[in-house]
RNA sequence: GGCGUGAUAGCCAAGUGGUAAGGCACGGGUCUGCAACACCCUUAUCGCCGGUUCAAAUCCGGCUCGCGCCUCCA
C-alpha cells in the first residue's frame, strides 16, 4: 500500500518495521467540550485506515491519546468551580459516545496524559542529561531547538526562517529561553492549576511531549505511523520528532498522515462565526453513517466543505447502498438453491469491483474512489439479481457488498425491528384497500404512514417498508 | 513576507501522458393504480495564457483566484 508521507512529500510504499505489525499513533482531541465535526475527520479516515490494514491481515496496535490537562480545560474547571478531572473526564466519556455511533473503533490503547506523567519526567530529564534540555530559573523547563539538527524536516522549515517570523519575546513572558525557538516541555504551576512534583518545580507537562512519551510506552521508540490534523504538523509533530529522536537516538516515525481540515460552508470553522457544529449536534439530525459516508467522500488530505446540502446529497448517497443490501436481503429470504453456471461467471465480475476498491484504498488510502468501486457494485446487483436469483449468489453478492462497507466502517443493513401493531395493521389495511381498488384511501393510509416516518414500497412479493 | 496547497459538469468528487470514474440534483423514458425503489437515456474537453510531446486535465513556465500553516485550533 502506497502512503503520502509528509516528511518526504511523497507517497511511498509501505513496510512496516515488524512484518505483519502495524504500530500506528494518532493525535486525539483535547478534552474540554464536545468534539467537534473537525475533530471527526481525521478520528474517521485514520479509523478507516486502519481498518483496511486489519482487512489486508495486518495486527494493528492503534493508540489515540486524550490530552486531560491542558489551559482550556483549566478554564472550563474554574468557570465550573469543579476539579480539572471532572470536565477531561466528562468529555473523554462524551467522546466515546460520539466515536461509537460513528464506528470509530476503540483504540488499542487510549492513554491519557496525566496517567503518563512518570515518563514524561524521565524523558524531559534524559533530554537534560543530554543537552537537548534545560531547567530556566522558575523550573520552566525548555527543550534546546538548534541541539536537534534535524529540526524542521517535517514541516519543511529552516530555523532561520522561523526565526525571522518570531514575535516579541517580552510579550510572552518567555525572556528566560535562550532562543526564541525553544518550546516548553515543563512548566511551573499557576494557583490553583493541577500539578506534580518535578525535579524542577511543581508544575505540569507542556502539551508535546505527552505524546513522545504515550507513543514510545505502548508502541515502542520506533513506530510505523504518526497521524494527525495537518494543523499539528507545526509546531506539534515537528517538535515531537525533536523530542523523540533527541532522547532515543533513532527515527520516531517513518510515516506522517496529515488529514485537512474541513471547512463550513467554505469558511473556517470558529465559534465566532457562528458555524461550530459538534458531533452530537450533526448526529441529533442526521445519522451518524451518513456523516461518516461523507467525510470518507472526499480524499483524506483534500480539504472539505461541510453543509447542509452535501450532507443531504451524502444521505441520498448512503441510503443507495443501503436499498440495495435491503433488496437482497429481502430476496434472500424467500431464494434457494445453488449458483448456475451464468450466475458464476456474474459473480466473478463482481469481484472485480472489490479489487477496485482494494486498488483505491491501496493507493494512499483513497476512499473516494473506494466508494465508487461500492456504487458500481451497487449498480452491478441491482441490475443482475431478481426472484430467480439462486441463494448462493445473492449471499455471494450480500457478503461482498457487507464487507467493502465495513472496511469504510459503514452500517448498512437495516437494523432488524419490528413495527408496532397499529402500523402493521394500517400496512394491512391499505393492502385490503388496494386489492378493493379504493386508491384514495389508500393513499390516504400510506401519507398517514409517511406522517410517521414510514415509507412504503409496493413490490411484486409484496409491501417493503423503511425508515424515512 | 516565508513555506505549502488547490482550481474538473448545477453541486460533490476520482483521475499525474493516450481523447474525462462515481455520487447527488435536473430532464426524458421503462416499471407501478399512483408513488417509491430500480433500470435505460441525456449533462463537462478539465481557471487563463504560452511551451514540451505523435499525444496533456495530467509535464514545464507565467498569470488570476481560493485556502492552509508560520500564534499549544483536528
């Protein structure tokens, strides 16, 4: 599989350092309010992603940490008059109910900083011992940008130039670095703040090197994939890798996945605009597949624009795919038999369709095009089925169908419910009309039915109903 | 200012050298009591200018416009 690497700015096949082993690390959110749908982009494409590597056969150990102490967080507390760990814990419990209802699997691990903050002291004294550190006069300790060579390789910056972009050093209180350019990995407490005992002071870890340290505990100091907004590439990811390689003398991650960001309506999200959505507020609308299906419409690393009118045209596009698993389903039910000769040779062409989809995941993880190899299968059923189609092949076609759409993470099939009594019987009672030819209170009966949220489809076997 | 990225049909969106996937919406048709679903048909020469090439949306140069980062915002 070919990855788009950010530190190279190509796309490069990819090895993994132990075969069969994916050691992947992506950046979680901050955990002070809801996530927002920004934050859903890259929770969705990089869960998708993995998912595809578990569907090539590869063991995946995924970490996603959540940053728990943090200035905002500190904000939200005080405004609550709480501790900080009501509100990290509230929201990491928030979280969790957003990524389940968009099927972003669990991590394998989801560390939180301050459970970590043992090996973040050990790594900040190791990058003292050797130089690439220093403790300032009030115990704020920064790490030594110039001692890491290599700094900037990631954003493709050269310290020069960052410097000359630098602001007031008086303005920032940061007089005591030696160089504008370092950056913060310990810093003293403020009152009231939640802090820990250091070497230096008391005080609490600066937000970069929680990941260093969470990354190198449950997935080694050599890792496959670090992944992230491409917001964190600078100064976030940039300084991780000074960290990390400062402190383990070799490469941290060798392959960088930066999803972009979505926009709405082609503005930047801010709440002073008045266009910040959360997750919880999308999916009291909409169901969550349908945002899912549309952030995985677009690739990964192109920017996309959020609006209600694409989210309408995602809902109809979705609801294609789930027609047609309903539709062999429903066939499934009353088909028997074994698959004949012609029904073989359909089949094989359908599976040309999965190869497709494997051949646009493989390149740099496309699920645009992914998605179109679903609605050309899609297509492909709807065309080649019907009443005489054998059981074999319609399961045949189901379980190719189920499985591109579960490597995407969508939920297809009509989840098994029953009406309640009074709805069937109005079902039943508009059929006896029909027979009767009483078309007018027929009709009267289904746009009652409509009324409720039920839409009927008169077929050849016989009323199907679904969910508006 | 520095670095980067993008411009494909009404909308969304794939496509890095050989005469434009897919989806949504619109229109026409088949099916249906009607409708829904489905199927068939119809819809673009790829921001502008120039160059390279037998051949370019795809490569090079210039221009216009959009966007991102350079401020712990995914």
């Amino acid at each position: 599989m070919k990855i788009y690497n950010t530190l190279t700015k190509k796309k490069e096949e990819f090895v993994p350092i132990e075969p069969g082993k994916v050691r992947m690390y992506v950046c979680g959110p901050t955990v002070y309010n809801l996530i927002h749908i920004g934050n859903a982009r890259p929770m969705i494409v990089f869960d998708t992603m993995r998912r595809y590597l578990e569907h090539k056969g590869y063991d995946v150990n995924y970490v996603s940490n959540f940053t728990d102490v943090d200035d905002k967080i500190i904000k939200k507390a005080v405004e609550e008059n709480v501790d900080a760990t009501v509100i990290s814990e509230r929201y990491i419990a928030e979280c969790k109910k957003d990524m389940e209802a968009l099927h972003v699997m669990p991590a394998t691990t989801h560390p939180q900083a301050t459970q970590e903050i043992e090996g973040m002291k050990e790594m900040i004294q190791t990058l003292i011992d050797k130089g690439h550190a220093y403790a300032a006069a009030d115990g704020t300790v920064y790490f030594r940008t110039r001692s890491f060579k290599e700094y900037g390789k990631l954003s493709h910056k050269n310290l020069d130039e960052l410097e000359g972009g630098k602001r007031s050093l008086l303005v920032s209180g940061e007089d005591q670095k030696e160089d504008p350019l370092d950056f913060v990995l310990w810093k003293p407490k403020k009152e009231g703040e939640p802090a820990w005992e250091s070497p230096w002071c008391d005080g609490r870890p600066g937000w970069h090197i929680e990941c260093s340290v969470m990354s190198k505990k449950y997935l080694g100091e050599e890792i496959d994939i670090h992944a992230g907004g491409e917001d964190l590439v600078f100064p976030h990811h940039e300084n991780e890798i000074a960290q990390s390689e400062a402190a383990n003398g070799k490469p941290f991650a060798h392959y960088w996945m930066h999803n972009a960001f979505l926009n709405i309506d082609n503005r930047k999200m801010s709440k002073s605009l008045g266009n910040f959505f959360t997750v919880r507020d999308i999916i009291e609308k909409y169901d969550p597949m349908v945002l899912r299906f549309f952030m995985l419409s677009a690739h990964y690393r192109s920017q996309l624009n959020f609006s209600a009118e694409l989210m309408e045209a995602a809902k109809n596009g979705l609801d294609r795919i789930r027609t047609a698993v309903a539709n062999l389903q429903f066939l499934l039910q009353s088909a028997a038999g074994e698959m004949r000769v012609e029904e073989e040779a359909l089949l094989a062409e359908a599976k040309g369709f999965a190869d497709s989809f494997d051949a646009a995941m493989e390149d740099d993880c496309n699920t645009a095009d992914a998605l179109s190899a679903v609605f050309e299968l899609v297509k492909f059923i709807n065309s080649n089925t019907n009443e005489s189609s054998s059981g074999t092949f319609l399961q045949a076609l189901l379980d190719e169908v189920l499985t591109l759409a579960d490597i995407l993470g969508l939920a297809v099939e009509k989840k098994e419910e029953l009406l309640d009594a009074d709805i069937e019987a109005l079902i039943e009672k508009r059929q006896a009309a029909r027979k009767e030819k009483n078309f007018a209170l027929a009709d009267q009966i289904r746009q009652e039915l409509l009324d409720k949220g039920i839409v009927l489809e008169d077929t050849r076997e016989g009323v199907k109903w679904k969910r508006a």
